[in-house]
C-alpha cells in the first residue's frame, strides 16, 4: 500500500512539472511574462525617425512536432521621452502606426481591434502569414515611451488555443 501511495505521489509530481512554465522577470522590473521554456534573449537595433533604437527581443521557438504554436515572442522597444510627451492624451496614432509598420507584402490582416491592458491602450491584430501557412496574433501595449510587442506564431488548424491565451494573460507592465 505504501509503495503504491510513493509510486502515485512521484506520477503525480511528474505530471505537474511538464506543465510548468518559465517566468520570465526584465532585469529592469518593467514587465513579466510567461513562456512555455525560457526564451532566448537577443537585442536587436531599429532605424526610426527617433534614431537608432535597442529592440530586446525574447523568443521560444516551439522544437516539437505537431504543437499548436510554433513560436512566442516577446519585443520590447524604449523610445525617447519626446514620444509620450508629443501625445501625452492620445497614443492612439503612434499605436496606428506601429501596426501598419508590422504588416509586410507576406502577410494579410484578419483582424485588428483595440484593447487594453489594465489602464493601458493597446492593439491586437491577427495576420495570415504565408498564404495560410501560419497565423501570427500580435498585441501592441504603449506605456509611455515604452512599446511591448507581444507576438504568438501559430498553426492556422490550431489557432485560439489554451497556451496562446496562458502566454497573452500572463503579460503584466509593472509601474
């Protein structure tokens, strides 16, 4: 009886530790987030009408077969102050804008709605990318002169899935 209570309580411990994901805390304390693994950290630099601009960029690319969701990526862009400072009541256009930058001639827009994060305006758009090999939904936040790019690259036949909903909820800005 007791190795059978051992036996379940290790079957039991196993189980839960496939399902745990990696917090991912910014070593500035401006967000966290959760990835199915620990993603990559690599930084990356834009030309903007702001000048050269560090993009930090984490990525976990899915390397399982047959998974819903081929990658999940988190992009973090720091612009000067004079961006939250030129529309303090209305980001509205720099969110805009940053959207329509993100489409490319490979991908065609699904759909595009506004959404907030808390307090926070933000963006969602969802892409097909490929001609329908891919579907990517991105979220767009813009917290004063900080721009978060949340971006899962999915499956179309698997699209709306519980680990894209798990990775988009778990996103928090931290004042």
């Amino acid at each position: 009886m007791k190795k059978s209570i051992i036996i379940l309580v290790f079957f039991i411990a196993s189980c839960s530790n496939s399902n745990q994901w990696y917090s991912l805390n910014s070593t500035d304390k401006s967000f966290e987030i959760e990835f199915p693994k620990k993603p990559i950290h690599r930084v990356d630099t834009s030309n903007s009408i702001y000048g050269k601009l560090p993009i930090n960029i984490y990525l976990y690319q899915e390397t399982k077969k047959n998974t819903p969701n081929l990658a999940f990526i988190l992009a973090k862009t720091v612009y000067p102050d004079s961006i939250a400072n030129r529309f303090p009541d209305n980001l509205d256009p720099i969110l805009d804008s940053m959207v329509q930058s993100s489409i490319n001639s490979d991908m065609k827009l699904i759909s595009r709605k506004e959404i907030k994060l808390d307090s926070i305006k933000g963006r969602e758009i969802k892409l097909d990318y490929l001609n329908g090999e891919t579907i990517m939904t991105m979220k767009f936040y813009l917290h004063r002169n900080t721009c978060y790019v949340l971006n899962i690259i999915t499956d179309p036949k698997k699209d709306f899935n519980i680990n894209q909903k798990r990775f988009f909820e778990s996103f928090k800005i931290i004042e």
